[in-house]
C-alpha cells in the first residue's frame, strides 16, 4: 500500500483521501499485523509503541516552531525509519508498521516544511483510527 501526501506534487494539491481513508486504511493493516495468533489481542503494534513514535514526531515540529532550521530537522525525521527497524528487530512492532514509517517519511522533501506537517496529520489520523482498531481487542 502506497503513502501519497499530494495528488498533484507541483501544484502541491493535497491527496484527498489521506487523513481519511489512507489513514483508516493503515491503521487497519496495522492493527492486524500485530495480532496474537488466536486474532483476539494485540501482540504486537501496542498504542503505546505506537504513541512514542507519534509524541517523537510532535517534538520535531517543537524545533521548527521554535525557529531550528527545517533542513537541521530533517535527519531526525528520518531517523524514525531507523527507530521503527529497531523497535521491529526488537518484536515491539511488526513489518507493517514499520513500512507505515518508511512509506510516510520518504513524502516528507527537504525542500517542502508543509510535506511534514502533512506527515504529522496524517500520522494523528492513523494514530486516530489505530486507537479504534486497539479497542475491539480489550
């Protein structure tokens, strides 16, 4: 499953469905993934990995409001992919949400501050929707 913040990148025209449908989408396949065996709990994906991820992406953007230079950010954006493979080696979360990672800040440019904000609504619609997905498994 592909991760499109715009549906037209030039005229910057936001994909339509990603805080709804795209997010919905996600968290389902996400949720899924960390399923015990049974289908009745979650094993893995728990909100709480999960939050941390997101609560690391709000900090981020503490440093861009406060007046850090998008550009010095960056790296750290990406060093989220790196925390998700070693959140995944360590059985926390599955492939799936790592993927999810992957896929989302490979839309945030360097060149484009708007892209991570993107990035941070989508990821609050995820979290959204993962929150409801974790509920059917209490």
């Amino acid at each position: 499953m592909e991760i499109r913040f715009y549906e037209d990148p030039i005229k910057k025209v936001i994909n339509m469905d990603l805080m709804s449908d795209d997010a919905q989408k996600w968290a389902l396949k996400v949720s899924k993934a960390g399923l015990n065996a049974k289908g009745d709990k979650l094993e893995k994906n728990k909100i709480s990995q999960l939050r941390k991820f997101y609560d690391e992406a709000i900090r981020l953007s503490a440093f861009i409001k406060d007046g850090e230079d998008y550009r010095n950010i960056i790296p750290y954006i990406k060093m989220l992919k790196a925390k998700a493979a070693y959140a995944e080696g360590r059985k926390l979360v599955t492939t799936e949400f790592n993927d999810f990672i992957t896929r989302a800040i490979a839309e945030v440019k360097v060149d484009d501050t708007a892209s991570f904000e993107l990035f941070l609504s989508f990821f609050e619609a995820f979290m959204g929707f993962y929150k409801f997905e974790e509920s059917k498994y209490k």
